[in-house]
C-alpha cells in the first residue's frame, strides 16, 4: 500500500518525535509499503529515513509555494520527487494517492492535513481506508472537538478516525484494518 504520513517539520534527529518518526518509517517500509510524507524536514524527514534506511520506497510531495517560503528541497532520502507548484495542489496529491494514512503529532500543517484528509473520506471523494491518529494529543483534541461541537459530528463521522498510542500499535491497526 502507499501510506501516506503527516506530521511536524520541526522535530530533530535525537528528539523523541524525530527517533519515533523514523522507527514508523522503518516499520512500514519492514511491512512491504510505500511511504508518501511531504518531503521535507522533522517527522517528514524521519519516516523517509527510517523507510529508505529499511530499503523501502519512498515517495515525497513537495512544492514550490513551500519552497519560496522556507527555502528548503527535499530530504536526502526521497527516492521519488512529486513537485507540485501549489501548496493545495500538494496536499490533494498527499490525499488522493493514499491508500492509508498516519498522523503523527504536528502543529496547523498536521492539523489541516487530517481534516482534509477526513473530509475527503465523508464525502466519500475518495475511497475508504484507515486514517490512523497517533499519540494521545490527537484523542484529546478530537474528543474536545465532539464534545464542545455536540451533535455536529455523528457517529459514523467519528468512526472514520481511529487512534494509536504509538508507532508500534499505529502499524499493527493499519494491517488489521486493510486485511478485515
């Protein structure tokens, strides 16, 4: 399958989010998939590594309105470049050609990207598969969301994310969920 992941450019190699996003890159790329992240830095950069340093394929989205604004190319472990010349055409690319995803903890970009993501599966403009939020931030944020919104998000809305604790747990739902 071709996973697509998100999260934070900001984390750093030896900080716990950086050694945890490459320890998911390397578990997927162990399971036989293909990593899609956004190409660049922080949790991008670590699941890229840890995909391609466990001889997995990697693929990064990256675009030239990112790139005007932080001046950075794409990590040293993208096999595979998708340019795009525009931040929303990146992230319909990022969307569209998952066949999963896996959110890591991350600031607005994250945050965007999974309601985008979650979005697309309610209107069913793509097709269903696993949307896998890890860490605990991400329950209390979205419990906080249902709560404070009331009956705004249904059930069957809410059934179309699932939770992780951790990388480990985060990979042995996305085999469960695409082999059920």
């Amino acid at each position: 399958m071709k996973v697509t992941v998100f999260g934070s450019a900001r984390p750093q190699p030896g900080e716990s989010a950086y050694e945890e996003a490459l320890q998911l890159g390397k578990l997927l790329a162990i399971a036989g998939h293909t990593v899609i992240t956004g190409g660049y830095m922080g949790t991008m950069e670590a699941v890229s590594r840890g995909a391609a340093e466990a001889g997995g394929h990697v693929i990064g989205v990256t675009c030239e309105e990112v790139e005007n604004w932080r001046r950075r190319a794409a990590n040293p472990w993208v096999l595979e470049e998708w340019r795009r010349p525009t931040l929303m055409e990146r992230l319909d690319t990022l969307v569209s050609s998952a066949d999963a995803a896996l959110a890591l903890p991350g600031g607005p970009g994250t945050f965007t990207e999974i309601l985008l993501f979650w979005n697309r599966l309610l209107i069913q403009s793509i097709p269903p598969c696993p949307l896998i939020l890890i860490g605990d931030a991400w329950k209390t944020v979205f419990n906080t969301f249902y709560r404070e919104m009331g009956n705004a998000v249904s059930e069957q809305e809410k059934a179309l994310l699932s939770f992780a604790e951790n990388v480990h747990q985060a990979v042995a739902m996305l085999s469960k969920q695409t082999h059920s």
